[in-house]
C-alpha cells in the first residue's frame, strides 16, 4: 500500500512524502524495479528523495545508493544520506536491517 502511495497519480505532495518516510519502516520487501522507478521519479525533489535513500539503505540496495550518490542532479542531502550508508561498515548495515 504504501508503494502505491508514493506512486499514485493525483496525491498531494505531502501524502507522497510521508509515504516516502514510511517506506523504511514498515516491513516486507520491495523488488529493485519498484526502488529504480522512484529514484527515477523523485530523483530532483529534495523531500521525497532523502527519505527514499534511507528506505533504499534499510532494503540493502547498494547499488542504488552508489547512483544516487553520484548523481549531480540529485540534491545534497540525497548524496550524503548515500554516502553515509554506503561510508557505513558492510556489518553495521547488515545490522541495521535487522
């Protein structure tokens, strides 16, 4: 429900951000197409897309972490929350999955 959320067409920009902050959260799984689709989405909007790198770290997506870290149009702090997970140890992150 809450991948529905973020995605919906029409929601007011504050449904989507919450949704955004939910996502780390909540528990389950989503696959990697619906963490691309998102970045891709969101990847200029400096609200929702900090909020998804931390998701996107609890969900153990490196390699999404390391585009949005690179990415020059994603905003700063997207890039940093990036950075810190992926500067994090490989155990502490394991851990902080669980």
């Amino acid at each position: 429900m809450v991948q529905r959320l973020l995605l919906a067409a029409g929601l007011a920009p504050q449904v989507r951000a919450t949704a955004a902050h939910a996502l780390g959260h909540v528990g389950g799984a989503s696959p990697a197409t619906f963490w691309r689709t998102t970045v891709d989405r969101f990847t200029t909007d400096p609200v929702i897309l900090p909020s998804l790198v931390y998701a996107i770290g609890v969900a153990g997506e490196d390699a999404l972490l390391g585009d949005v870290r690179t990415n020059p149009n994603a905003g700063h702090d997207a890039r940093a929350a990036a950075a810190w997970w992926l500067d994090m140890p490989r155990s502490t992150r394991i851990r902080a999955r669980q």
